[in-house]
C-alpha cells in the first residue's frame, strides 16, 4: 500500500477522532446543566444546541468521507458498486450510528420546539438523553470495531 493510499485510508480514522472527542464534550452537557443556574443555564443550553446541530453535520462529513474512501478502495479492488455497502461490522455499526444520531439529533430538536411553544418537554428531554446515552455506548464499539478493521486493511 502506497504513502498517499494510507494517508486518504487515514482521513476518516483522523477526522472521527476529532469528532468522538467533540460528541464527548458535548455529551457532558448532561452532567454540567445541573449545575448551572439562571443565565448561565441559559447559554450553557443554546451553545449546546447550535454545537449540537454543527456535530451532526461534521459527523454526517466524516460518515462521507468513510463511505467514500471504502467505495473507492472497493471500486479499485474490482468489487464494482457492492462496495458502496459496508464490508466488515464496523461500517454496519456506523450505519446503526447515524440513525441513532439522527433520532438523538430529532429528539433535542423536538425538545427546543415544546420549550419554546410552552408545551411540556420532560418527556422528550429524558429520550433525548437516553438517545445519548446509546449513542455514546454505539460510538465506543464502533470505534473499536473500527481501530481492528484498520489494522486489517494496512496489512494487505
């Protein structure tokens, strides 16, 4: 394997590392928000909103950049169109990620909109939460999966 095919291989390993780092930081908002009061709640919520919806959309780019590095080593490797699906469990797990993701990303929407319409957000609060909580488990297999998965692609 060539220097520029490990460094293009690297690109998504790279950037996700960036970005579990941010979902972690973002997902001790949960913690830290007991503590705040008044306007420091306040604003502690709205950056973790507006960070919340920039996450998605760089987590949404690193799934892209994996997807488009494994069809491109697959296209070349001669396995044609098959490649744009995942080949090992850790491109089925990201796939299982992005959901929940998206369903965490929904739910913290959902919650801003009952907050500020004055309905009751309790509920959707304690979903949004139990998303994360799922999310942070599917993000350290995932992970995992994925430091294996590499070592077996810079062997052959």
């Amino acid at each position: 394997m060539s220097v520029v095919e490990v460094v293009i291989l690297l690109l998504h390993p790279l950037f996700s590392l960036i970005v579990i780092y941010w979902m972690y930081k973002q997902y001790s908002h949960r913690k830290n928000r007991r503590e705040l009061r008044g306007q420091q709640a306040i604003d502690a919520r709205e950056s973790h909103e507006q960070v919340g919806e920039k996450l998605y959309r760089s987590a949404l780019g690193v799934i892209a950049i994996g997807f488009i590095v494994n069809f491109s080593f697959g296209w070349f490797d001669g396995e044609g169109y098959l490649s744009l699906f995942p080949s090992a469990l850790h491109g089925w797990f990201g796939v299982v990620g992005i959901i929940v993701l998206t369903i965490t990303v929904r739910k913290g929407r959902l919650v801003k909109k009952q907050r500020e319409s004055g309905q009751k957000y309790a509920l959707e609060l304690q979903r949004h939460g139990r998303a994360s909580d799922v999310m942070m488990v599917l993000i350290v297999l995932h992970a995992f999966l994925g430091f294996i998965y590499l070592f077996q692609l810079l062997i052959k």
